[in-house]
C-alpha cells in the first residue's frame, strides 16, 4: 500500500503580518522536513492571519497576499523544501472578487488552489460580507495517494464538500482550520472529525490555529482520526505544535474528474509513489484541559498575544485588594512574566486596611512591580470644587483612578488592563471613564463566580507545583466591594452572585426572553431588576475595550445590541 507521512503544523499566525507568517511557514515547513514529511497541513489563512476582517475588501491587501504566496513557494524551493507538498490558507483575490482560499505548494509553484465554499455569518463569523464561495474541490496525488481537502466552516455542513470528496473517492482528507476557542469546543470537534472522515471513507487530518487576535484566542486542538473513528493523533491546547503522522493508505483511486453534487472536481498530480520506508510511533494523543485550566490558557494565551502583538513590553493595572484585580494581575504575570507587570495601589478615605494589605501581599507572592499612590487629595479638589455627593462623589474616585493608570500608561508606555469581569459588566456596575479605562480587559467574558473559581484553581495549581499560590485567600473569601463609600459591598446594589450569574447566563448568553426566565424559576421582581440593569448599560459595554472571548456570547463580537432600543422584555 502507498505509505505517506504528513505533518499537521498548528501555528500561531498574525493579522496583517505577511512576511512574518511566510517565514513562520517557512520555519515549519523545514521542521515537518526533517521529521520526514511528505505533506505539511497549515491553518487557514496562516499567510495573512486570520480574521483579516475589512483587510478582506482592501485591493492592495488582496494583491499583496496573492504576492506573497507566490513568493513563499518559490523560497520554499530556494530553502530545499521544494519536494515537500505544503497547504497554506491565504487571501486570494480573482475576477469574482475575495476569496478565503488555500494554496497547494510543491516545486517552487503553486500547483493548485482552493475557495472555501461555506461562509459562516454567525456569532464572531461574518464572512459572507467578505468572501465569494468557491465551487470546486482539488484531489491532490501525492505518493500515489489521494488527498482532499476542506477548509473549516466546509467540515461543518452536512452534505457538503465531504459528502462530494467521498462520493469522489479519496484515501485521506485534510482540513485547514482557523476555529475560535469557546468553552468546552474540542467537546464537539471530536465527534464532528469523526462523523466527517466516516462520511468521506477515509482518515482525516483537521490542523487549526493557535494564539489571540484582539477578542479570539484559537487553542490548536488539532486531531486526526481514522476512517473508522478512531482517534490517531491530537495536539495540545494553545501551544504551536508539529504533529506527524504515517498513514499506510488504498491509493490507485480513479482519476476522473468531473461534476460531483454542486462541486465540479479536479485531479492534480503532484508527485509519484515512493519506496516503502519505516513508519514513526503513533503520535501522542494529548488530552484535554480541565475547564478551569483551559480557561486560564485561554487568558493568558489572548492577554500574552495581545500585548506582544501590539508592540507593547509592560501592562499596568490598579490592584485592589480584591479578587478581580488579583486574577487579572495573576494572568498577566503568567502572561508575560513579573518583570513585565506593574501593579498600583490607589487607596482613598474608604479603602480598607486589608485592601491595601492584600494589594501588597499579591505583589510579595508574584514578584511584580508594586507601588501605591494615594488618590485622596486627587479626589478632594474635584468633590470639594464641585460639591459633589453620592454617585457623583463615589465615581470619581474611579475616575481617578482611571486618569491615574493612563497617566503612567503615557510616561513609561505600559498597557493598561481593565480589571472588570462579565457579571459587572452585564449590570452596568463599573464606572465609565473609571475602572472601564484600559487597553485590554482579560476577564471581560468571565463571569463573577467563575473568576473565583479560577482563583482557587490558580492557587491549588501552584500548590502541586511546591510553589507559591499567587493570590492571597482574602482576596478569595471576603466580600466583594468597590470602596467607594463607608461599609459598601455589591450586594448593596446586586443580586448574590450565585443568583445574577445564573440568571445573566439564560439572558446573555441564553439569549433566553422574560417568560422563559420566569419558566427558569427566576422570581419576576429579580427578572425584572435584572434585566433593567443589562439593557440600561449596553452604551457602557460598547465603550469597554476589548477583552478575551470565551464564551459562545462575549459582549461585543457575539451579543450586538442596538444602544438605543425602546424594547423591553416582560
């Protein structure tokens, strides 16, 4: 039988960034060569990053990426990679306008290429406003074997592309992927890889995408398995990764071509059969991350990229006491390492004691820059010069703050990083032009009662290590409160945590309306408190910077609401 060795290369690609990603391929390209390869699967898009967004419709983009896959192919062959086959995704621009297309690299030329047929207009997707399907499927003859391919929304769909390439009759498919992270995913890719290569006939290889662009984190996950179901290979999450694998497979197939369902069908011969050669171990099957643990990747992977990406060396953040500001300073330190991360404490008349102490310990246990700058003067001129009282008074404390952080973000050229979390956020209870400033928001999709779930898991994690746990218990277990006025704690303006976040999880993410609530078992005068206070704050949303995804609804990518809106639900 045809034996073929193939490499999966799950890289981390950035937008925009066309000469980088040609040399990250490059670089990958000769690793999957010296392990042997034969063929080497990237991400989608891996050439331009992805999603490119309105970069799409922007002709000199197009043009340049057109360019820079003709170029990769001939310094691939310039490189002694010339023999190797690489799938790289990439923009292409034809007559008919954009595509989200793949290119078949082998010899210093590109022999054949491939538009992605299904666009995905959902949640984070809005391809259709970007791209032109494609309607044909290129079967490549490698070493005598017959290889298809689907680019990722084509695996999803049921009678699609893979039904054509079975119909077709191909030995193995592979599938470019550039599939967001969301809580709990690699649950359905793994069922769906395998529905998909029983549906062809044949094993499939699905190589998806690694690292943060703006909100997206992409965790890798990549998976291949066998035509019976049977799972070969997978990587590990939110880490580049090279995944090699022997196939021995039937190869000899028909070479017709023609049209198959709506799909007309192309043969491309790339290389003959070669000499049977010693197959390598089964590759490791890496299992999945606890939910809590491939939260905290997530996290981290989104605020590291971020940061690096942007051209940023150092984040600053205030540092409260409380558990919201520990776990974002706690990401950033795994992030991008102590030296990186400066944390202020900026207390006023009402900060307590075990605020400011708190504050202090977090920065002993991680190593991070600390220093404190008290606000109540700052606060004073403003309160005293304007007699301002109550809400007024409260808020601009965090507005202090908030010029505070942005003042030294301009002195030294840090990133600041917004500390609130998606329970506050829902609500409104966050202060506009206060804590809401910032560059980035790490915990802008985490619920409450999640972040201190990933407290605790951060600290047991540590304590494994023989290390020491990052956040002090206080942070965890006192009651949360801004400090904005004397004795103040959120459930003087909230729900029980417990309570909001399940109700905010039906309404937000569920998408659930009032009478389902109510059906949910929610109290009405609850529902109706509620939900007053998320429709109320969406103008407050829609000025929060942006902040990891990791939800199937995160504010701003996913839930996209009208400010002005005179529907109410109830």
């Amino acid at each position: 039988m045809p034996q073929l060795r193939i490499a999966l290369a799950q890289v981390n690609a950035t937008v925009g960034d066309l000469s980088g990603n040609a040399s990250l391929v490059v670089e990958w390209t000769r690793k999957a060569r010296e392990g042997g390869a034969h063929l080497v699967v990237f991400p989608e898009m891996v050439l331009t990053g992805y999603p490119v967004e309105d970069l799409a419709i922007r002709t000199s983009f197009a043009r340049a990426s057109a360019e820079a896959m003709e170029a990769l192919a001939a310094t691939l062959d310039d490189s002694g990679l010339g023999d190797i086959t690489a799938v790289v995704g990439y923009l292409e621009h034809d007559s008919v306008g954009p595509r989200n297309a793949v290119a078949v690299l082998h010899g210093g030329r590109v022999v054949a290429r491939q538009s992605k047929h299904h666009l995905p207009n959902y949640g984070v997707f809005d391809e259709r406003r970007y791209f032109k399907p494609g309607s044909s499927l290129d079967i490549l003859r490698i070493n005598g074997v017959e290889v298809g391919m689907v680019i990722c929304e084509d695996l999803w769909q049921d009678g699609g592309p893979i039904t054509a390439l079975g119909d077709a009759g191909v030995d193995l498919v592979v599938s470019p992927n550039a599939s967001p992270y969301e809580r709990n995913k690699d649950d359905l890719r793994l069922p769906l890889v395998v529905r998909r290569a029983a549906e062809a006939g044949a094993p499939l290889a699905y190589c998806n995408l690694v690292g943060g662009q703006d909100e997206l984190v992409f965790d890798g996950d990549s998976l291949v398995v066998s035509a019976d179901g049977q799972l070969i290979g997978r990587a590990p999450q939110f880490v580049e990764h090279l995944m090699l694998v022997d196939f021995d497979l039937p190869g000899g197939g028909s070479y017709e071509q023609g049209q198959i369902g709506d799909f007309y069908v192309r043969r491309v011969f790339v290389s003959d059969a070669i000499a049977p050669y010693e197959p390598l171990p089964a590759p490791r099957v890496f299992e999945p991350l606890s939910d809590e643990a491939e939260v905290w990747h997530a996290l981290v992977t989104g605020l590291r990229d971020y940061v690096h990406k942007n051209g940023f060396r150092s984040v600053v953040l205030g540092l409260s006491g409380g558990i919201d500001s520990a776990v974002v300073a706690a990401l950033a330190v795994d992030a991008l390492g102590p030296d990186s991360v400066y944390c202020v404490s900026m207390p006023s008349s009402y900060s307590s004691e075990h605020s400011k102490s708190d504050a202090s310990d977090m920065a002993a246990r991680t190593g991070l820059h600390f220093t404190t700058e008290p606000i109540g003067e700052m606060v004073s001129t403003y309160v005293d010069q304007l007699k301002l009282t109550g809400l007024a008074e409260e808020n601009i404390q965090a507005r202090c703050r908030g010029m505070l952080l942005m003042a030294l973000s301009n002195q030294h050229g840090h990133l600041v990083l917004a500390t609130g979390n998606k329970s506050e956020l829902a609500v409104g209870y966050s202060t506009i032009y206060g804590d809401a400033v910032g560059g980035y928001a790490p915990i802008k999709d985490v619920f409450k009662t999640l972040v201190w779930g990933l407290a605790r898991w951060r600290n047991d994690e540590a304590e494994k290590r023989g290390e020491v746990p990052p956040i002090p218990e206080n942070s965890i277990t006192k009651p949360p409160s801004a400090e904005l006025r004397p004795g103040q704690v959120d459930t003087d303006s909230l729900p029980d945590y417990e309570l909001l976040d399940a109700l905010l999880t039906q309404y937000v993410d569920g998408d659930r309306g009032y009478d389902d609530l109510i059906a949910a078992g929610f109290a009405p005068e609850l529902v109706d408190r509620v939900l007053r206070m998320v429709d109320k704050a969406e103008y407050k949303r829609r000025q929060y910077p942006p902040g990891t995804k990791i939800s199937n609804k995160a504010f701003g990518r996913d839930r996209r609401l009208p400010i002005t809106n005179g529907w109410r639900e109830g």
